[in-house]
C-alpha cells in the first residue's frame, strides 16, 4: 500500500509516517516492478509497527526509546527476559515520574493555601 492509504488506515499523518521513516522506526519499499515512479510500499508489518508506535507514544515512550522497542519485537535479538526487563525500566521510570508529579502537586497545593491564608 501507498502511504495516503497507509495513513488511512493507521490515522497518522503521511507527514508523521515520514517522520517515522526518516527517525529509523519503519522502513518502505519500493516496488521493482514499477520503475515509473519512485514511490514507497508499505506492508501489514508497517501498520502494526505504527500502531506500536502509537501506544508506545501515548505513555511516554521516546522516540529513542521506541527505536529500541521496535527492535527488541520484531528483530527476535531480544530474549524474553531482555524485553520484560526493558518495559520493567519504563515501570520504574513512570514511578518515579508520578511521586515528582505527586511532589509538585502537594507544594503547589500548600502555596495556594498560604496564599488563601494571607501569608504571601
């Protein structure tokens, strides 16, 4: 498939899915047959690479982060106990990031209750 269908069907942008390719994440084809044009071809593989792009994105995942992760599934290097120890990494880091949030959310908290308070 083309990347106007590709993006259809993914409902990522043909912009984004560029960025993707030119970032290392996916990769196209270019069909030998056709030499005509140098459009790229994108295969089922490519659609679930974006969508573990996607989920890999929404909870926080760098692009960096997601390069690797990519490889880890789909280059068979990774051992199970390599990929669980990976997510066990992202685990620990979305911990941390939520008692600093916490952290934030308390002194904000307390500077609006001495600011209720007349004390600033």
């Amino acid at each position: 498939m083309l990347i106007n269908e590709l993006a259809k069907r993914t409902g990522i942008t043909a912009h984004t899915i560029r960025f993707y390719e030119k970032s290392g994440l996916i990769k196209g084809k270019r069909d030998e047959n056709i030499k005509s044009n140098n459009y790229f071809h994108y295969d089922e593989e490519t659609v679930e690479k974006l969508e573990l792009i996607v989920d890999a994105k929404a909870i926080g995942y760098t692009i960096n982060e997601i390069s690797e992760l990519i490889d880890a599934w789909y280059s068979n290097k990774f051992s199970k106990v390599e990929k669980l120890a990976f997510l066990d990494e992202k685990l620990i880091s979305l911990d941390q990031k939520i008692k600093d949030l916490k952290e934030m959310k308390n002194l904000i908290s307390q500077y609006k209750k001495d600011v209720l308070d007349g004390k600033c």
